[in-house]
C-alpha cells in the first residue's frame, strides 16, 4: 500500500510538474535536456555506498527543488522556476516507477522497495 501511494504521489508531482512547464511556454528541448541531471549525482557510488547515497538523495529529494520554485517566484525568475519543474517531475517521474531515496547499504536498497 505505501508503494502504491509513493507511486501515486509521484505520477501526480510528474504531471502537475509537466502541465505547469509547458502552459507556461517553456521550450521542450531545455526540459528534454535537464530532465536527467539528477541522475549524475550517481555518479557519488564511484566514492562508495554512503557517499553515492548521500549525493544521489540530496539530488532526489523536494527541498532544493522546491526552494528553486519559491526563489523564482519571489524574484520573478523564469530560468529557475524552469528548473525547478522539471528537477521536480524528474523526482516525480522516478518515484512513480518505484525508485526511491537510497539507503547507504546498497544501490538497490530505496525507502520504497528492494531493486
């Protein structure tokens, strides 16, 4: 049941994510382009499984993306509210396929299920 959940909450963090982006007329190519940055951060594994846990959840969680959102919209700044949605719908997008925060024992091993 909380998989599901997480899945659900993902898909609808994806779309609304999605919808927000293009009805505000943001180019497809820029998000196409950014829409898998988060997923350098694995790049953290290569130091070990703390690391590569710590960089890739830093990179997977709602607090920096979200903070983006607010700063832009405080300072009306379109390059960041850009980012913003579309590092959120990357999240959201992984979270609706089952992948989760890591746990530093394994990649595999996420708050939402065993890989």
């Amino acid at each position: 049941m909380n998989k599901k959940l997480i899945q659900l909450e993902g898909m609808i963090v994806m779309i609304l994510g999605i919808y927000i982006y293009f009805t505000s007329g943001y180019s497809w190519w820029i998000f196409l382009l950014l829409l898998f940055v988060p997923d350098i951060f694995m790049a953290g594994y290569m130091f070990g499984s703390k690391a590569g846990a710590y960089l890739y959840n830093v990179s997977h969680t709602f607090i920096a993306p979200l903070l983006l959102l607010l700063v832009s919209m405080m300072f009306s700044m379109d390059s960041l509210l850009m980012v913003g949605l579309i590092w959120m719908v990357h999240i959201g997008m992984d979270r609706m396929m089952g992948y989760g925060l890591k746990y530093k024992t394994h990649f595999k091993d996420t708050h939402i299920q065993r890989l």
